[in-house]
C-alpha cells in the first residue's frame, strides 16, 4: 500500500461498525441486587445487636439503682448510722451557746467586718469616702470635676489634706489638695495633665486616716 493512501472517513466508520459487531462483550453484572442483599445482610447485623428490651442499657440502670436504694434502705449499720447523726444534729443545734464560743451568728459578724472597704465602713459605723468624676470621658488639658463624698477623719470630724493624683500605668500626676467641708464633701475642678496617654486613668484621693479611693476616668486624644 503505498504511502499516501488515506482512508476516507465513511470507510473508517464502515470498519469500525464491522469491528464492533464482532466483538463479544462480557455480561454487564447485576449491581442493584448485588447491593440490595448486601443492605439486607447489614440490617439484620444490626437486628441480632439489638439490645433486648429488657436488658436495654435504660432498664440495667434503673435496675441498679433500685439494688442501691434497697441495700441502704435495710442494712442495719448504714440506717443506725443515719439515725445516730441526726440526733447529733439535732442536739448541737439545742445546745445553748457557750459565752465566747464561735458560733454562726459569731462568724457572721466577723465577715461582715473583713470583706470589701465599703463593708468595713458600714461594719464600724464610719462612713466610707467615694468620688464622682464629671466628664468620665475627657481630653488631655481639658477640665473635669471631682466631687468627694464621706471624707471623715477617722469617724469623726471632716478630713484635711485630701491629695488627688491622676495614675496611669507606672506614672502619676498631682491634680490638687482638698479640704472637706462640715459636710464631708469637696467640689474641684482640676485640669488633665497634657502628659496622659490616650487610654483609662485612675483618679486617686489619699487621706491619712483611710485607705486610698480610685475612680476610673479615659483619657481622649
């Protein structure tokens, strides 16, 4: 055949039709039934593991706890035992208290005398300071104003020397020294330091006869 001869496509397709009626293929396998009786064979896997009702893993705990329960209920120890503490109990709580004892009403008045500053003011009769800042926002060289509340030297009289710093971070700044009046109170208005950094600040007021006040105030841009 020489080298230029080309098959036409009609004729290509003429052979290939040809071909393909001589061609035996293989049977094409059943996979729907094949897979159906695998589906069946799982399902009643799953069937024999079943727990019976019965014994389902709910009933085994009730019948568990039923055992339990039966078992304190008519051992002799476990129920004398029972016994024996509630009458203690009842008897402690009969017993009159002996002078200087601690009791709970005791105890009650001692946490009331040792938690937060505000409890020890209340606890002891003396009033306990606090401080209002208005604007609670406000600009680094702008004014604000500090109002001082309870400011007693030592329960009685009105506290003198009432430093005000504003900290923030490991820095701090003074602002003023105070006076309270005979009503226990202060009214200032003091101006931010420039220095503040953008961010939350305290407002500290110390006095020598009470524990330092804070109250937090945000320094803007």
């Amino acid at each position: 055949m020489p080298d230029n001869w080309r098959f036409s496509e009609d004729e290509v397709e003429r052979d290939l039709r040809d071909l393909g009626a001589r061609i035996e293929y293989p049977p094409t396998p059943d996979l729907a039934h094949t897979v159906r009786l695998r589906l069946d064979a799982e399902t009643q896997v799953h069937r024999v593991r079943r727990w019976p009702r019965f014994i389902s893993p709910r009933w085994a705990v009730a019948a568990a706890a039923l055992v339990v329960i039966s078992i304190v209920a008519l051992s002799p120890t476990v129920h004398s035992g029972l016994f024996v503490s509630d009458q203690q109990t009842g008897s402690e709580a009969a017993r009159p208290a002996a002078p200087g004892s601690d009791q709970p009403e005791d105890r009650s008045k001692q946490e009331a005398g040792v938690g937060s500053q505000a409890g020890e003011g209340e606890a002891t009769g003396c009033p306990f300071p606090s401080i209002e800042i208005e604007p609670a926002r406000v600009s680094r060289g702008e004014k604000l104003r500090l109002r001082g509340h309870d400011f007693a030297s030592g329960c009685e009289g009105t506290a003198r020397g009432i430093k005000l710093y504003l900290r923030q971070g490991g820095e701090s700044w003074k602002l003023a020294t105070v006076d309270a009046d005979r009503r226990l109170t202060f009214d200032i208005r003091v101006r931010l330091p420039t220095a503040a950094r953008p961010g939350p600040a305290w407002v500290r007021a110390t006095t020598s006869t009470s524990e330092p006040i804070e109250k937090r105030v945000v320094v803007l841009r």
